[in-house]
C-alpha cells in the first residue's frame, strides 16, 4: 500500500484501514503459529501498513 494513496483518504477511512490491517496481522500470526504461513514476509509487510497508517492518522490528528 502506497502512501500517497492513503493521504487521500480521511479519517475515518484511515481507521477502518487500520481495523482490517490489525485483523490481517492476527490471521498472519495465527497461521504462522500452527505452521500454515508459507510466505512469512507477510508480516513484516502488514506490520510496515500498520504504522504508515498509523503515523497518517497521528499526522491529520495533528493538523
């Protein structure tokens, strides 16, 4: 997910993001936990939206 493609969205679309990232990062985990996971790259790649997400929210919190 590309930044700039965020910045678009406002608020409430960002937290609505965040909800679905937040679920796909426990999907990933729990699959990974019981062996299922074979491309563990995932994570980190979830983890990574999580926190641009995360920091755009701050940032329009901020303004």
């Amino acid at each position: 997910m590309k930044t700039t493609e965020l910045r678009q969205k406002n608020k409430d679309e960002l937290q609505t993001e965040l909800v679905a990232l937040l679920k796909a990062q426990f999907s990933l985990r729990m699959q990974h936990a019981t062996q299922q996971l074979s491309n563990t790259s995932q994570i980190g790649k979830v983890r990574r939206d999580i926190a641009r997400v995360r920091t755009l929210i701050r940032e329009k919190a901020v303004q």
